[in-house]
C-alpha cells in the first residue's frame, strides 16, 4: 500500500519538512515519486526505519550517526542497539563533565569556590617530552610545557605531525600560559574553548589527518583542563593516580554502556578508533571541560596514548612519583619502553610550584 507524505508523517511521527530533508540527504529515499506532481509516496515497509529514524532523533543523535545506526540495523541489530548504547554512553559521559562544571561554578556564585587570589602566586613547573618510541618511523606527537600551561597532542594521518604541531602551537599562542596569572577559572575556560577553537582551525586543509588535543591551564590554584580524544590528564596526590579526562573513543563509550569490561578495553584492536578528533572537517568538536582544585606538591601528567595504552595505571602512578618532574619523565618513557613503545609518546609532567 503506498502512502502519501502526509499519511506516512502522520503514521511515523516524522513531519513532512523532515521526511523532505531525510530525502536529501539518502536517510529515507520516498518508495516513489510521481514524475509529474512531485508528490512522495511511501511504502509500508518502510515505517519501521521512518520510526527508528525518528527515535534516534529524539535523542539527539547526529544525522551523520542516524544513518550508520539504521545502516547497521539492517544487518545486525545487535550492533546497532550497541552503537546506540555507546552513542548514549558518550552523551552522559559529556553531561557528567558538564554537571561537575556546574558543581563549580555554584560553588563560584554561593562564595565557596573562589579562586585564590590572595597569597602566594603558583606555576606548573615541569617538562617535556617526546619519543618516536621503538616502532614507527615517524613522530606525530606533539607537547608543550609553559608556566600555567600544559599541552599534548597526538596527529595522525600523512599529515598528522603537522596536524599535532599546528595544535598544540595554536593553544600555546591562544591561551595566557605565560604571561600575567590566570586567577579566575573561568577566564581559562574561556580562554582554552577560544585555543581550542584556533586549534581546529590550523588543523584545517590538512587531508585525511587530525589529531587529538589535551591542555590543561593553571587559574590560581585551579587546574581548567579541555580535553578532544583519547590523550590523558592525571592528576597524581599523595602516591594516589586520579584520571581526569575520558577517553573520546569507541572502546570507552562501550565500556561506559556495560558492553565491555575495562579489562578487555586494553585488548582491542579498535581501543584507538575515535570518536572525537580535530580533523578539520564539519563542525568543531566541543571539548570537555573540567576544574579541579590543585593542592601545593601536586604532580600533574598529561600524556598520549603511547604511554597510557601500554602502562597500566598502577605502574605509571609509580613512575611519576619519582624525583623530579624530569626524572618522572623519563621514568615514565622507560616503562613504556618495556613494553615495547608501539607508538609515539608525548609526555608533559608538573609540579604545582610557588612561582
């Protein structure tokens, strides 16, 4: 039985402007058109797509992400009800960063959560490194150390040392690491959004490469870190490794549904395909941002997935406790070259230090 567009909007809870677009766009080509009215006409058949298009929607789920899920659902359901629990796995991820923003920020306005602006003035004191590691031929990586300022990048693709470079100079150029204190966190929330935002611009034009990007700048004694991808900031206090990013990645968002246990995340094949990435195409991703509360002998580690995929936590929590910023540095470098070093490795590590 064939229905008109009217009929089928009213029978799938689409309108008729969003059966159009999804037209255009290939999600859900009519059953025929009449070559001399125009008019659309849909088949039965196709009330169930209609209806799955219209769910995913509801969730807010890209388009781009609509198309591979019904895609899926055509072949194999089970992957797709998977991708749809990683999807929505990511989307709460993103409001928990959100909600501990919000958490701050009440703080902030109630008076409980001011900055330090009194007393003595503080710095990241640390450093740098990079390692092409003990397989590939090339360094993609990228890192920068700067008094309130840490960054790390991880390019990928022909380009993708540029891609990482022209990153991680472009928050280094953007957000006041170097220059007169940052006290208020939310001057380097808005100061790491606009680097950010820099950032995908100078990755911009680079074909078929990205790169992952996480800084993380010192306001008074608070640490504001904006993070795209699956390079890491760790906070190490007192011998104890506190993670504070997530990981923008497939692997992660089925580990975050209760798909997949994080003993078996390590394992994957796919524990590197990404979810979010400057790569120059479509819309910005929008970073997660996140404050934390720095302490006097605080160590911060921001590092790419050349370290964190091949040591594991308790080791690297051990490593970076040793002696200076420097010597946990390349204690960390030599751990993973225990492991082999599959990947390049970038490394920014700190003390939070009376300037």
């Amino acid at each position: 039985m064939a229905l008109t567009i009217g009929d089928f909007a009213r029978a799938t809870g689409l309108s008729a402007k969003a059966l159009r677009r999804y037209d255009e766009l290939g999600l859900l080509r009519p059953d025929r058109v009449d070559p001399y009215s125009g008019y659309r006409y849909y088949a039965d058949a196709q009330t169930d797509r209609a209806r799955l298009i219209a769910w995913l929607r509801r969730i807010g789920m890209p388009l781009a992400d609509v198309g591979r899920v019904c895609a899926l659902h055509a072949r194999d359901p089970e992957e797709a009800a998977r991708a749809i629990r990683a999807y929505w796995a990511s989307v709460e991820a993103e409001t928990a960063a959100r909600r501990g923003l919000a958490a701050s920020l009440v703080e902030r306005v109630k008076g409980n959560g001011t900055d330090m602006t009194d007393g003595p003035s503080y710095v990241l004191a640390g450093t740098a490194l990079l390692d092409r590691g003990l397989v590939r031929e090339l360094q993609q990586d990228a890192a920068h150390v700067a008094p309130r300022l840490l960054v790390v990048a991880d390019g990928y693709g022909p380009e993708g040392e540029r891609a990482a470079r022209a990153a991680v100079e472009a928050v280094a150029a953007v957000a006041p690491g170097r220059g007169a204190p940052t006290e208020r966190a939310g001057d380097g929330l808005n100061a790491l959004e606009e680097a950010f935002r820099t950032a995908a611009g100078a990755v911009a034009g680079l074909d078929g490469s990205g790169t992952t990007l996480t800084a993380a700048l010192l306001a008074g004694t608070r640490l504001v870190v904006a993070h795209v991808g699956d390079s890491r900031a760790h906070l190490l206090r007192e011998g104890r490794l506190c993670r504070l990013t997530r990981d923008d990645t497939v692997v992660q968002a089925l580990v975050d549904a209760g798909e997949l246990g994080p003993e078996k995340a390590a394992a994957r094949p796919d524990r590197a395909l990404l979810l979010k990435a400057l790569d120059g195409g479509g819309a910005v991703p929008e970073p997660s941002l996140t404050v934390h509360a720095l302490r006097p002998g605080d160590r911060v580690l921001l590092c790419t997935d050349g370290l964190s995929a091949v040591v594991p936590p308790e080791e690297t929590a051990l490593a970076l406790a040793a002696g200076t910023p420097e010597e946990a540095a390349e204690a960390l470098l030599a751990r993973a070259r225990a492991q082999g070093a599959p990947d390049n490795l970038a490394l920014a590590v700190a003390d939070l230090a009376a300037a």
